[in-house]
C-alpha cells in the first residue's frame, strides 16, 4: 500500500508544493518515497513495500523509453496471468513488483487494461507522447482517490490518495460542501458519488478510468470496470471454490501477514483457508470489555482455538475512544463515519507493533452475499407493499437507513440551510438514478436492492479499512471484495443469498459452503462488528455542541438543548452532530475550544 500525489500542468511546478502534498501521506507509505518531474507535471509516492521490498520497487516507476510515469497504490490479485499475456507480447519484466505489470499493462493497453485488472488499485499515469494523464480506482472502491482544480492561467490538476494531501496544495482552500454535510447527517458517509466534504474536492467513482488533457485538463476519454467487473464476471465453480481462489491470491506477500478474526461467519472463512494454506497465523481481534459488547472476544477466541491460530485481544476503552476519535478526525480530515473505525484503528496499531504489515479482513462478505438481515427484510417487504415500487426505491433506502430522517432535519438545521442544498434534492435523485441503473441490470427487484446496498455501503466500508489500517501503516487486504466473487455473488439466485423468515436466511451460499469446516456456532452466528458502547461513551464530549462556533451555525439552539439533555439517549443525532463540530472547528474554527472539552471528557472516563 501507498500513497500517491500528482500535480498535473504543462507550466512550471514549484516541487516544494508536491513535496507537501506527499509529506501528508507519510502515514501510507513510511518505507519509501520518491518524485519525478515531467513536462506534463510532476507526480511523488510514498511506499509501504509488500512485494519486491528493495528498491526494485521504487516509485514513481517509468518505462524504459521515459513515455510513461506511474504512480500506483495497490495490489493485483492476477499479476501472474497478466504477466504471462504481456510476456507473449514480448515484454521482458526486471522486477517481481506488480507496479510494474501494472505499468507494463497500461503502457501497452491504456484503457482496455480495466477490463484485465484484478485487484485493488488507485494510480495516476503520465503520458509525454500523447499529453494526457489517466487516473483510476478498482471497481470495488478499495482504493481512493480525490481530485481538484486549480483556477487560473497557471491552472492545474491536483490528485492524491487521500483528501488531506490534496488541500496541501497552496492553491487549493479548504471550503465546506453544505450538500455533503446535509448528506452525512443522513447517512454518516463523508461521501456520496464524487462529492466530498470540500468544495471542489471531488472523488473517483469506484470503477472510474478518466484520461485527461495535460493541458487543459478536459477529459478525452472515461470507462469504467463496474460493469465488466461485475455480473458478467463469472468464472466456474461452487461457492467455496471461488472463495478460496480469492483469499489464495490475496496471500501474496513479501513481509509478515495476519488476519482481523471477530468470530463470525465472514472473518472465520478467511481465518480457515488462510491457515490451511500457511499452516500458522496470527489474528487479532478488537473490541470493549463491556457486558453485552464482548461476543467478539468470545466468539473469536472459540475459532482462534478451533484453527490452531495465535490469537491477540486488542481491548477498546472510553478513555482510548475518545482520544482517538478526535485525532482521526483531526489527521484525516474528514468527519469518521461509524464508530468502530477506532477499533479498526487500534487493531491495527496493535498487530503493526508486533511485526505485521498486512492483515486480511472480512468486508463485502454481507453485501455482495446478503448478510444484513434488517435491510433485506426491509427491502422484501417494500418490494411486497409499497405503491410506485421501483420509483421510489431511492428514497426508501434514504429514509429507511437515515441517522437524521427528513422529519428531524428542519427541526435541527437553521433556518436557510436546507434551502441552500435544496432539501436534499441532488442526495434524493443519486439515490433514485443509482438504483434504476442497478435494476436495470438486476435479474428481479430484490437482486436489484442487494446490489444497491453494495453501491451505497460498500465503498464507505472500504473507504472506512483503508483510512484506520494506513494510519497505522497497514495494508488491509479484502478477499470478499474481489471482482469475481463479486461476479459469481451476482449470478446467484437470491434464494442462494437471503430468505426471510428463516433462522439462518443471510448468506446461505457462504453458511453451506464453509459449514463442516467452522464451528456450528460460527455458522449459524448473526451479523455482528466490533461492536462498541459509543452511545455511552459519546456523553463526555456533548458539551461541544453548545461550545462549537461552527456547530451553532448550523444547528438550532433548541436542537442543540435537546440533545445536551440526553447526549447517549439521542446517540442518532449526537453522533453526527458531534463529528461535523469537530470537523469544522478543526478546518475552521477553535482547535482549543475540542482540546478543552476533550481532555475534560478524558480526565472523566
């Protein structure tokens, strides 16, 4: 893993702007680091070396001929078929890194190259000769990146692998984005489609190639490999097969491995077929020791024991929470979505200290598979129920998850705010497009509100991995959300996936397949991940509500009165409400003023 900076102009670039941009990413990539200088622009990396750790993975890596420059962040699960094909072609390799396969690949198939890579990728490539730069992310949004513009004569285009390297860029100001921030307290997503916190930050779509001008920045050509990365993506085999081609191939490595084990189905499959494949690993599990939030512990210390594995407890306090909250949000720069992100965190840190550098994890096993019993049994009785169906599904799915819904909006933002993002229209209409674009494709309505929730969950997962395992320094690897398991997960019926009414009806396909390997305790366990009591422990800090300059702005005092009187018993809102004060006080407002209510909170838990 990486990070990766690229400042895009065919007039003069002062280095020490890209050199800021990459110092921001020094978390991603502490082993390594380089620079180059083209006439299209200059593009810098920083290195987190996994495979070929010498210098024959340096980076940025350049063809022979100086044609091309790549900057590239991730792992190909095919480099060794992609290898063989570019190899017919007549390509000889100096290295076992697969940056350079997938430099190889592009230089030789530009934008057709989407349809080959597997694997999980964000990259910026310079071409000289043709004066352009493509820019991509893997179909299933494992890997970020973000782009702006910079106005102007000396105009520009800024990447980078995450939001804060990119508003290093002296040219760039930090402004919020009204539309997304009424969006995140709907869904707690810092994201939605390209839209950020930022104005003008937007991020690519997963699956998103665009090759632009190096000039003039306008976009010549745009693919994408979501559609060839996924329902028509299937390769033979049974369910359990598939699965472990996938966690095979995503055991290549150079440096130490673990895996994150809960103890539920998803997590203990990739436990299982990782150990029988090594014959030893170490997992690590994370959680609270508080009574009615430990079954991860219990759970993870049954299969640890059952697989022979060596297990580590990684203990979340109130104390840890707190701490670490405010300094996550403060380094990343961008409100946290759910609060187990600082379980991810720590868990993390915790097997990063003892010698790991990559660690497997158990996501997109619930959304490609139908894992959440609440929404599938939602989604089948609106799909039973409700008049118009298929033109509302959108809003169905905004409501129905909604941290604040449409009703506590208006009586918790200020008068004018939601005037100035239009009530949620832009956030209601990518709902609605979204999902006609799915069922479109989808075989029946209930394939078509599965897939919809791996659009709209998935990628915030991911993008919730990646962010709490960089800031450690570890690369978080996702077999489940792999493009052919995604592809065969498709071609399922979905009576192979989710059943209502049924003791065991979420991920049926994955409970049959893995079930005379696990513990029947782990086959028939429900949902379940890392768990913590934030609702309790949130409390301490509801006093920035009052406090927050940036807070009152946007919410109403008598809003912000109702959920000071009972901060844990309206968790809903004060989650939300709490991460945007801390956000905006960090951009724009007091720094001191979080210090102070943070460190009271911490001298009380």
């Amino acid at each position: 893993m990486c990070g990766v900076v690229g400042v895009i102009s065919e007039l003069p670039i002062p280095e020490r702007d890209v050199l800021a941009m990459r110092h921001a990413l020094a978390h991603r990539g502490p082993d390594d680091s380089g620079l180059v200088r083209t006439v299209c622009g200059t593009v810098g990396h920083t290195r987190l070396s996994i495979l070929d750790v010498g210098s024959n993975g340096h980076q940025p890596m350049m063809t022979d001929d100086g044609r091309f420059t790549l900057v590239y962040n991730g792992e190909l699960y095919n480099d060794a078929e992609i290898r063989d094909e570019l190899a017919a072609l007549g390509v000889v390799f100096k290295t076992k890194c697969d940056t350079e396969t997938v430099l190889q690949a592009l230089a030789h198939w530009g934008m057709g190259a989407r349809h080959k890579l597997r694997g999980m990728y964000a990259f910026g490539l310079i071409d000289t000769k043709d004066r352009v730069c493509l820019l991509a992310r893997d179909a299933m949004g494992i890997k970020p990146m973000y782009t702006a513009r910079v106005a102007g004569v000396a105009g520009a285009m800024v990447f980078a692998s995450e939001i804060r390297a990119v508003l290093e860029h002296p040219k760039i100001e930090a402004r919020p984005d009204q539309v997304t921030m009424s969006a995140y307290l709907s869904t707690i997503r810092p994201e939605f489609g390209t839209r950020t916190m930022f104005e003008g930050v937007t991020g690519l779509a997963p699956g998103e190639w665009s090759l632009y001008s190096t000039s003039d920045f306008s976009v010549l050509d745009h693919g994408s490999c979501w559609d060839t990365d996924s329902g028509s993506v299937v390769e033979s085999g049974d369910t359990r097969s598939v699965i472990e081609d996938s966690v095979v191939r995503h055991l290549r490595t150079d440096v130490p491995m673990c895996a994150l084990l809960s103890g539920g189905l998803d997590s203990s499959i990739i436990a299982k077929v990782a150990m029988d494949q090594l014959g030893e690993l170490n997992t690590f599990c994370a959680g609270a020791r508080v009574a009615g939030f430990d079954d991860d512990f219990v759970m993870a210390r049954e299969v640890s024991e059952y697989l022979g594995t060596r297990h580590t407890e990684v203990v979340v306090d109130s104390g840890m929470f707190v701490q670490r909250w405010r300094s996550m949000i403060d380094t990343i720069g961008v409100p946290m979505s759910t609060p187990n992100e600082v379980a991810i965190y720590e868990v993390c840190a915790a097997l990063r200290s003892e010698g790991f550098k990559v660690a497997l994890s158990g996501e997109g096993a619930d959304e490609l598979f139908g894992g959440y019993e609440m929404p599938m049994v939602q989604a089948r009785a609106f799909v039973d129920s409700v008049v118009g169906g298929d033109s509302v599904a959108g809003a169905f799915h905004l409501q129905s998850n909604a941290w604040v819904n449409d009703q506590a909006k208006p009586m918790l933002m200020r008068s004018g705010w939601l005037e100035r993002v239009q009530a949620d229209g832009e956030l209601r209409g990518w709902y609605q497009s979204s999902f006609d674009a799915l069922r479109e494709r989808a075989a029946d309505s209930m394939q078509a509100h599965l897939a919809f929730h791996r659009r709209m969950n998935l990628p915030n997962l991911l993008r919730r991995l990646d962010t709490a395992s960089m800031l450690s320094s570890v690369e978080g690897r996702t077999p489940f959300a792999d493009r052919v398991v995604a592809g065969y997960a498709e071609s399922l019926p979905m009576g192979r996936k989710f059943v209502s009414g049924n003791e065991c009806g979420t991920k049926i396909a994955l409970r049959e397949a893995f079930a005379d390997v696990l513990p029947a305790s782990v086959v028939s366990r429900p949902k379940a991940s890392f768990p913590l009591p934030f609702q309790e422990w949130i409390g301490g800090v509801g006093g920035l509500l009052e406090r927050s300059g940036f807070a009152r702005e946007f919410f109403k005092d008598e809003a912000v009165e109702a959920v000071l009187g009972d901060v844990s018993g309206h968790w809903n809102l004060a989650w939300p409400m709490l991460n945007l004060a801390i956000w905006g006080e960090r951009w724009w407002g007091d720094g001191d003023v979080v210090d102070e209510v943070f460190d009271l909170a911490l001298v009380g838990s």
